[in-house]
C-alpha cells in the first residue's frame, strides 16, 4: 500500500494558510475564508473580526 505512505503522520496537519485575523494556520481541510484582496481567515469570530477590523465596523445599540 504505497498510497498510504504518501499521507502525513496524524500529529503533523498541513498547513493551507494563515488567519489573517489571529494568525493562526489554517489546516487543509478547515473552512477556509478567502477575502477579495486573497487574504485568508477562519471562519465565524475570525471572519467577524476581520471584516469588522478591514471596514471599521461597529456593531451598536440603535438609539
Ligand atoms: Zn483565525
């Protein structure tokens, strides 16, 4: 079976790229957000944040 040699050992995840946001990497296979300017971030809080930071916005209570 030297199709399974070719797999990387379970404790060593490829990296896909790196979260924008926090920095962090960001595993093939994890959701993966792609900005218009091809920068990368997590999904949920990163995206969040990200688009929060890159536009300036600000979430608040409608007076
Ligand atoms: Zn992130």
């Amino acid at each position: 079976m030297t199709q399974l040699d070719r797999f990387p050992p379970p404790d060593e995840p490829r990296v896909s790229a790196v979260c924008a946001y926090c920095g962090g990497e960001i595993y093939v296979g994890d959701t993966l957000v792609l900005y218009a300017n091809n920068d990368t971030s997590h999904e949920g809080e990163c995206e969040s944040g990200y688009i929060a930071a890159e536009l300036g916005l600000e979430r608040l209570v409608a007076e």
